[in-house]
C-alpha cells in the first residue's frame, strides 16, 4: 500500500506518490512528510515525537548499528549539508560499489537522504549525484 498524493497528475492512469522536497513538504499538495524510523537520533533536536508511529515504523526500516546501511546514512549525514556522492561514500566507507549503492538506495527509499539536486564531478570527471541527509 503506498500513500497516494491527491494533488499529484496520475502518469497512466495511476496516483503517483507524494514528492517529498527538502523542506520536508510534498511539493504537490504541501503534506508534512510523516515521521520516519527513529533509529539512533538522539544528538538532533529537529525530531518530532510521534511515538505510536515512529514505533511501528521503526520495526520495518531500522537502520542497526554497525550495519552498512547504518554506516552509509552517518556517513551522509556527517557531511551535512554538503552531501556525498556515490564515489565519496564508496572511498570514505570502503565499501563496493554493488555494496554502497543499494544501502543509499534504502535510505534514500525510507527519507532518510535525497537527492540534492547537486552534482559534483567525481575523481573521473563524471558528474555525481549528490544525495544529502534529510534533517
Ligand atoms: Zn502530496
């Protein structure tokens, strides 16, 4: 079941889902983006409270400890509002490229990170996304 955006155009005759822009507001029909998984945010003061929500949530995406999902999304988040791109994730991390890019992937998924709408060319002259912790 995915949450629909009423103000979205459908594409195919299908609702599209909300698009949620930095400021953490569907750029559509200007809904809060609803609480993510609360994992390990003790440091931020950003973070609202939404215990009953953020329980059940947490159950289904929490990025454990020591993980490399975990590993990706501090890495990302160390560097905000910089941003990192796949290349810098890989080097800082040492992880694969078939190893980093699923992990930004979940996260990106979960809100955890986006794409930041910047690119940053990387050691081989490409230009990279740059994807960037959601505060
Ligand atoms: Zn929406």
């Amino acid at each position: 079941m995915s949450d629909a955006c009423p103000a979205r155009p459908l594409k195919k005759n299908k609702p599209q889902p909300h698009m949620w822009t930095i400021g953490g507001r569907c750029g559509y029909c200007r809904m809060d983006r609803p609480p993510r998984p609360d994992p390990e945010r003790a440091e931020t003061t950003t973070g609202r409270e939404h215990p009953e929500t953020s329980h059940a949530a947490a159950a289904r995406v929490l990025p454990n400890t020591g993980t490399q999902r975990a590993k990706v999304l501090d890495f990302i988040r160390a560097r905000y509002p910089d941003g990192a791109t796949d290349d810098e994730m890989q080097e800082g991390l040492g992880l694969r490229h078939q190893s980093q890019t699923p992990r930004r992937n979940e996260l990106a998924r979960d809100g955890w990170i986006e794409d930041s709408g910047v690119k940053r060319s990387t050691g081989t002259g490409a230009d990279a996304i740059v994807w960037r912790f959601v505060p």
